[in-house]
C-alpha cells in the first residue's frame, strides 16, 4: 500500500528472503517521543553534530550493501554490515537513554520510544511492480512482501539491477 509517496505494509509481515528481496537487518530504533516542535528543534541543534555523524556512517554502511549483496559469500558480508549497524544503533540508543531521563526533557513530557525496524533490500523491477495500483490493492489484502513476491514472480528474471533499500516500521509502545 502507497501513502504519501511512501511504501505502507499493512499486514505486518516481515519480508522473506528471496532472489527478489534481502532481509538485511532486523532491530528496534529509539527515538524520543512526546517533544514539542521547539523542543525538538532545540535538540536537533544542540545534536546536530552527533546526528550528521550518524547520517554519514548509515550512508557509508548502505553503500557497502551494493557489494555486500553481490558478493560470493553475500550472507556474511550482510551480516558485518548489520553487526556494524547494531552496535551503532545501540551506542545511540544508551545516549539517548540517558537524555531521555534528564530534568529537561521529563519536563517537556518527553519519553523513550522504540520502533521495530526490519532493513531490506529489493529488486526494483519488483518493487516498482507491486507499487502499481492493482499491486497496491492486493497488498492491503495479502501485505507488501508477499505481493513483491508475487510480482517478480510473474515477470522476466532479471537479476543484474542494481538493489533498492526500504526500511519498515512499526512503532512501539514508548517507556
């Protein structure tokens, strides 16, 4: 299902492996919930360094999943990659954490959320397909990936496109 120009799973699966699509990684983001648009804007500021960095090192680890997919033993590149990813979601996470228990942001009412996140490569010409409108009505009833699937299924195997990455997520209860 397509909202607002971005990929909606409505079923909630999670996407299988196949020549068509990568599961990559599989891992709960924090994020802090319950900030106003000042309050956010004000940490955005004072955390702007640490966010460029972190937007710098996820996009040098999504250019190393081009060769990590190709690779002869992709399984275990994939997996350095995700490892390397884990540990730098978990460094951010215990920071944020500890802000999130600060005098400042529990008086903004803000709290610590996670959300469920599953990083996974596709095939374009799959995705692009099942993104159609008469793929979009049969995902709302089967789910994105079951529906990619099926897509790819039916068309040419093309196996030399380049891989697109989509995240999903869900979010959880905040603590």
């Amino acid at each position: 299902m397509v909202e607002h120009g971005r990929a909606v799973d409505l079923a909630g699966t999670k996407p299988l492996a196949s020549r068509v699509v990568r599961p990559v990684l599989e891992i709960d983001l924090p994020f802090i919930d319950g900030l106003s648009l000042t309050d956010f804007a004000q940490v955005t500021r004072e955390e702007f360094d640490s966010y460029r960095l972190y937007r710098d090192f996820m996009r040098s680890r999504l250019l190393e999943l081009d060769d990590a997919l190709e690779a002869v033993d992709s399984q275990v590149a994939l997996e350095r990659i995700a490892l390397s990813i884990r540990d730098e979601v978990n460094a951010a996470a215990a920071q944020m954490s500890s802000a999130a228990r600060s005098r400042a942001l529990s008086r903004a009412g803000a709290v610590l959320g996670t959300t469920s996140a599953v990083l996974a490569a596709v095939r374009p010409a799959a995705l692009q397909g099942a993104l159609g409108i008469s793929a979009t009505l049969a995902a709302g009833a089967t789910g994105l990936w079951p529906t990619i699937q099926a897509f790819a299924d039916t068309r040419p195997k093309r196996t030399h496109d380049k891989w697109h990455y989509v995240w999903v997520l869900q979010k959880k209860a905040a603590h």
